[in-house]
C-alpha cells in the first residue's frame, strides 16, 4: 500500500482546537480518518518551525490521499500538504525505466 507523508498546519480555529483537545485527541482523530478511507496511520509527530505536525500512513491510493487532503482543508481549520514516499525498492525500479524525453530547446 502506498505511503504518504503529511505535513499539517492548523491554523484560525484549529490551534485553539489543538490547544483544547490535546495532541493525543487530534491523533486519534487523524488515526479515524487515515482509517476511513481505508488506511492506517504508521506514526504522528508535532513539531517546531514551518510544520506543526508530521503525519506517516498508508492509503489504498491516490483518491484515498486526495479525499484525505481535500478534507481537512475544507475544514478550514488545518492545511495539508502531501508527500508520496517511495521505497529504495521502488526508487530501483524507477531507475530502470527507460523514458523518452527532449528537453527544450534541443
């Protein structure tokens, strides 16, 4: 299953959330929605600077992760940004494809 790497930000409404419920309520909560949609939830840290908390899963799918990411920004009250992760494995195999490319202006 793939997995993906989400860097959440809560903002208006959402820190005073935060601030009332608890980072051990909004892992819960994110842990019901990653399973919702068919995922798990492997990991979740908070954290300082530009990201307030780190999130690793795994979902079905990209659909899965666009429905994830779709919902919490209609929230209103975090921002997400979505980060596929690839196995070494995986990585591997990409190097072996072969595509076809002209760059501009070649």
């Amino acid at each position: 299953m793939p997995k993906y790497l989400l860097k959440v930000n809560y903002v208006g409404e959402g820190i005073q959330g935060l601030l009332d419920e608890g980072g051990t309520r909004r892992k819960a909560a994110a842990e019901a929605l990653v399973k919702s949609l068919g995922g798990s939830l492997e990991t979740m840290y908070f954290a300082f600077g530009e990201t307030d908390a780190y999130a690793i899963g795994e979902l079905p799918n990209a659909q899965a992760a666009a429905a994830l990411a779709l919902t919490l920004g209609a929230s209103g009250r975090v921002t997400c940004e979505t980060v596929v992760l690839l196995t070494p494995e995986e990585v591997d195999t990409a190097a072996r494809l072969t595509p076809h490319y002209r760059a501009p202006g070649q």
